[in-house]
C-alpha cells in the first residue's frame, strides 16, 4: 500500500493533518548538524571523542588526521574535544590551526584542565560533553578509519552495556625486547580476538583507558571526582583507568570488548628501554593495593592483605626459581620481576602515602588553628 493510497482512505484527514507536522519535524531534525555547529556546547550529539593530551604538540596531529578521515558517520552528529592539561608546548596553537581547516560538521572544541593528570583531563572532558556516549583517546592514539562508527553502533545496540574496549595495536618503531608479548597488556596493548568478549567481573581483568568508550552517565553516576588512584605511584599514573572501570563495573554495567573499534598504539624507541618498562611495572604494582581493595567492601580489606602478600611472594619464588639469570639478562623478566616486587611492597608504600597525607592536613589544620587564635588575640 502506498502513501498516497493511505492518505486517500478512511483516516485521510486525520493523516493529512499529521504529514506538515511530521515533515517539520524532519526538516529540524536535519537542521540539527547546523545548529550542533554553531552551537557546540549546547546541542546534544550522538557521539564525543575526548582527547587527554599534556605537551602533546608533536603528537596530537596525527590522532585528529586519523578522526577527519573516519568513514560513515555522514549521519551522525559527533564532535572531538581536546582536553588540554596544563601544556607548556604549543598544544593550544597547533589546536587552533586544526580548527582554522576542520570539517565544519564535526566541531572540534578546545578545553583546558589545570590540575594534572590524565584522569583529571577526561573527567573534565566527560562532564563538559554533549554526547550520552564518549570515546576516550590519548595522544598517542591512532584510531582506524571506521573506530567511531563501530563504537557507536556498538553502544547503539547494547544499551545496557556501560564500558567497552577497543582492540589495541602497537605501532612501533623499533623491534620491541623479546618475549615482550609477555607485558604488552601494561601498554594497553589489547588483542582478545575477533568477537565482542564479556569481561567477567570474577577474573578481574579490564579494559585499559585508551580506547575506551563510556555511557557519560555511568561515569558521572559512579566516579567521584577524587579518586584513590588520581596521584602518581613511583614516576607514574598507574591503575587509575582501572579504578575508573571498576567503579561503573562495581555499579551494574557490564563492561565489553568490543573486536571491531581497531585502533593503534604509537609506542617510540623510549618505551621500550628496560628503564622505561621496570619504571612503569614498579609504578603499576606500587599501585596494586589500591586496585585489588576496591574489588572488596571496606570490612574485608584488612583480611585481604595477607592473602594477596603471600600469592605474590609465591609468584616471586616462581619467577626467579623457573628464569634464574634472566631476571636480571632479559628485560621483560626483570620487568615482569619488579611488578611482582611492587605489588609485595604496594601495602605498605599506600599505607605510607596516606600516612603523610593525613600528617600534612594535620599540620596544615595545626597552623590554621594557630593563625586564627593570633588573630583573636589582637583582636
């Protein structure tokens, strides 16, 4: 039966007074892409890319090449935001050249976030989104052509799924170390297979925060603003990612993998020193304590303690007993090593940390209170 057929028949007047309203309704909604562009900050869009860089000037040019040539999202409403995180380089100039040229159908939003930390970037980057579902991309990321359309249909049709991962490659420049396929997952290197994979909650293994892909309202819902992992362990941020998801996870959204948002990790020559990677494996395990006791309520941490200490010395006896010499030869044995030796030690460095924290704010609170008793003296 055809339009015409139907306008024709019994109900003919009451489609007819429909049709007008139905056909403004489309003609708005096809205004929609105009007004997002005109104004960004206000239209709601399908879609955001948010990209957390920190003296990023010399990286940042490649991620937004690989978004203005993403495929198949004519009819989508998207936008990229670039979070800049209190850079001392050129970031906010190289940004402003990329705006001067950018497809005027995907708006490219500069914001800033003083307070360092990658974690502090996307936060901010989420809460001034206008999209129910975000993307999150270091600068260091390279996303395929067609990673937003996958991570949009993905959350399209699974809109109970509150994280997912994408499938991420290392784009390197050098060969890596041997047997490096053994901590390629400390890089966010992920390859689970070709299949959308459930991460069940027993196993305890996540996505990493690079390529991850998040329904706004689960992070705002489920992510305080400080968070436990917000501070550097050793020389680095480590595990915060991990605390973000696990929050969402710990909430009821199940967290996916999803084989088809293919992207690619740029990974230089430094990344790959044996310093660079027993620096980031002490950092990751230095952080270990804090990771493994959200998994828990807080009555029952104090009871974990011993548990985790005595299956990482077990790893420890293992490692040094099955490699020997290598754990001081090779660099991804004496990576791996230094993990589990963080982990051992994470206790008791965490327990220290917030020590000296709450020391500084007793102090801190000490001279307020004396400053404020000089003054009523005077007074």
């Amino acid at each position: 039966m055809t339009a015409l057929s139907l306008i024709d028949g019994p109900h003919s007047s009451q489609l007819t007074a429909i049709l007008p309203s139905m056909h403004r309704l489309q003609r708005l909604q096809g205004l929609r892409p105009v007004f997002q562009r005109l104004f960004p900050e206000r239209v709601a869009s399908d879609f955001t890319v948010v990209i957390a860089t920190y003296n990023g000037a010399q990286r940042i040019g490649a991620v937004l090449d690989h978004l203005r040539c993403q495929i198949d999202v004519s009819d989508l409403v998207w936008e990229v935001i670039v979070v800049d995180n209190n850079s001392t380089d050129d970031t906010k100039e190289v940004i402003q050249r990329y705006q001067a040229s950018w497809p005027r159908a995907v708006p490219l939003r500069y914001e800033f976030e003083a307070q360092q930390g990658a974690g502090y970037a996307r936060h901010y980057g989420t809460k001034v989104a206008n999209s129910p579902l975000i993307g999150y991309l270091d600068d260091d990321n390279l996303p395929w052509i067609n990673w937003v359309r996958s991570a949009y249909s993905f959350g399209q049709q699974n809109p109970n799924v509150g994280v997912f991962g994408s499938r991420i490659r290392g784009k390197f420049s050098t060969t890596p170390p041997v047997n490096f396929e053994r901590i390629a997952a400390l890089l966010a290197l992920t390859e689970r297979g070709d299949q959308p994979i459930l991460y069940n909650p027993e196993a305890k293994v996540l996505p990493p925060g690079a390529g991850l892909v998040v329904r706004r309202q689960a992070w705002l819902d489920n992510v305080p603003e400080e968070r436990t992992l917000s501070e550097k362990f050793g020389e680095r941020e480590a595990g915060e990612d991990l605390e973000v998801v696990l929050r969402i996870q710990q909430a009821g959204w199940p967290v996916w993998y999803n084989a088809h948002m293919l992207m690619y990790h740029d990974i230089p020559d430094h990344r790959l020193t044996r310093k660079y990677l027993v620096t980031l494996c002490r950092g990751i395990g230095l952080s270990r304590y804090h990771t493994r006791m959200l998994s828990f309520v807080p009555w029952k941490r104090p009871f974990m303690v011993l548990p985790y200490a005595l299956n990482d010395v077990r790893k420890i006896l293992h490692h040094v007993l099955r490699y020997r010499h290598q754990v001081v030869t090779d660099t991804v044995t004496a990576s791996e090593l230094m993990l589990y030796i963080a982990s051992l030690v994470s206790p008791l460095h965490s327990w220290y940390r917030m020590g000296k924290r709450q020391l500084a704010k007793a102090l801190a609170l000490g001279s307020l209170t004396n400053l404020n008793q000089r003054r009523s003296d005077l007074i």
